[in-house]
C-alpha cells in the first residue's frame, strides 16, 4: 500500500534517474486507487503488472476532467481549478486534495527558473482570468504577489494608467520587475502605450480567450518586443488538468519542470 502524501512530496525531488520509477508507482497507486482511471485502463485492455516503462502508462483524455469526477482516492476538495477554455465550450475541472502542494510546485520551479519570489515587484495583467472563479493562474499569481517584498505588487483589472505610471517607476529604481500578463492584455496594453520596459520580464500565458483573432506565437511576441523596447518576451504554460508547469525565457523555448516530461502521442490514442 502506497503512503499518499508520501508518493506526492517525492514529486519535489525527482531527478531523471527516478522520474520512470516514481512515475510507475504513481501509475499503480492511481489504478488502485482511482475508479476513472482504472476503468478507462481496463477499457483499452492494459495489463497493469506488465506497464514496466514510462511510456506503456495510459495517459487520461482531457475529455474525461470535463465530464468526470477525476479523484484519487476518497476526498473532499479543497478546491477546484476551471479551465478557462472559450464561450460555449464545457470546462475541464481540477478538484484539488491540496492547495498548498500546487503552489510548493509552482514557487520550486519559478524560483529555480528565475530566483527569489520576494526581490521582485509582480504585477499581474490577467483581465480574464480575474473575471470568472476557479482559476489556477489567479491563485498562483495572488502567492507569487503576496511573497514579494514590494507592497506595489498587484493585480490589474482596467487599471491600465496606474500600471503604466508603476512600470515607468520600477525601471527608474532599476527594481526586478515581473509583469504577468495574459497575451490579449499584454496586446491591447501595446496597442495604447509604447513603453520602454527594457530590464522588465514581460511574461505572456494564456493565449486570447476568444478576445483577439489567435496569432503565432512568434508573431506575438514580435509585435511586444517593438512595442516594449524589449530583445525577448517570456513564456509561462500551465494546465488546469494538471499540475504541469513550464517557462520559456524568449523565443519560445519552453523548460519544463524536473517533475514535467512530455512524450508525443496519436489524436486517437492519448
């Protein structure tokens, strides 16, 4: 029987070496443990003592998180994360065992990526996100603003003059300055102002929502690296579904999290 909180924490501390085995543990624990999932693996007719490598592990269907209670074990949520997904669309849910273990995960990989939550004034242009309940990104970004040490770090709803008063300070004090924006404000934010924030991370996430026409990725950040006077444009990748989590420094190049490996799979076989 495997110890729950055991398993998860260990999540924390793999390493390429131990990532399949942790993975494999993690595999059966959920089969035990899990009715969707063990359903959905006796379904496709997977012998579970013969899943022996990574890549044998029946990956669940997005689909499922939408129509499902997905859980292991027997709980109650502490909360639940909503995929933000596009008007008329069914949204994926999350119930989650445990709020706190999502933000340990969310800081181990910001602050390896990027150093100390606290020597940097974050602000977050997440105008979307802010305006529906059970966002993961709203409760990562409301942790990340409540450990800097700066009192100006905040949110930004329509509040666009006061963060562009904000960012021209902070990079007159040469303060480190994270602006977190999802990618039709950051756009519309380039369409009223051309600032210089050179020396300001300018982090994208989230794509349109349905706001703006979608682009390329490299358009985007082509068109707020003119606007910002900036040589780069950052990346941060979440999903609801999952706990998975990855930073791009520029030009779209993502690093996972040690705790993250992606493997490539058909449509039709997830």
């Amino acid at each position: 029987m495997y110890n729950f909180k055991s398993l998860y924490r260990q999540v924390f501390s793999v390493t390429p070496e131990s990532f399949t085995d942790l993975a494999i543990q993690l595999f059966h624990f959920q089969y035990a443990h899990n009715a969707i999932y063990r359903s959905y693996v006796d379904h496709l007719t997977v012998k579970p003592e013969k899943v022996t490598d990574m890549t044998q592990i029946p990956f669940l269907p997005i689909e499922f998180f939408k129509r499902h209670r997905v859980v292991t074990g027997s709980w109650e949520e502490e909360r639940v994360f909503e995929s933000s997904g596009t008007t008329g669309q069914v949204s994926s849910k999350h119930l989650v065992y445990d709020g706190d273990f999502y933000l340990d995960n969310c800081r181990l990989l910001f602050e390896k990526t990027y150093g100390s939550l606290a020597d940097y004034t974050i602000l977050a242009l997440l105008p979307s996100y802010l305006e529906r309940s059970g966002s993961s990104l709203i409760y990562m970004a409301e942790d990340f603003i409540n450990r800097s040490a700066d009192k100006r770090s905040g949110f930004f709803l329509h509040d666009t003059e006061e963060l562009v008063v904000l960012l021209t300070n902070l990079k007159k004090e040469g303060k480190k300055t994270l602006l977190l924006g999802v990618t039709f404000g950051l756009l519309d934010l380039a369409e009223q102002y051309e600032l210089d924030l050179s020396g300001t991370i300018v982090m994208e996430t989230g794509g349109m929502k349905g706001r703006r026409k979608e682009m390329l990725r490299a358009e985007v950040h082509q068109v707020l690296k003119s606007a910002f006077n900036l040589k780069v444009i950052h990346s941060e990748y979440g999903m609801t579904e999952l706990f998975s989590q990855a930073y791009s420094k520029g030009w779209g190049v993502f690093e996972p999290a040690a705790s993250m490996s992606v493997l490539m799979r058909a449509d039709n076989e997830p």
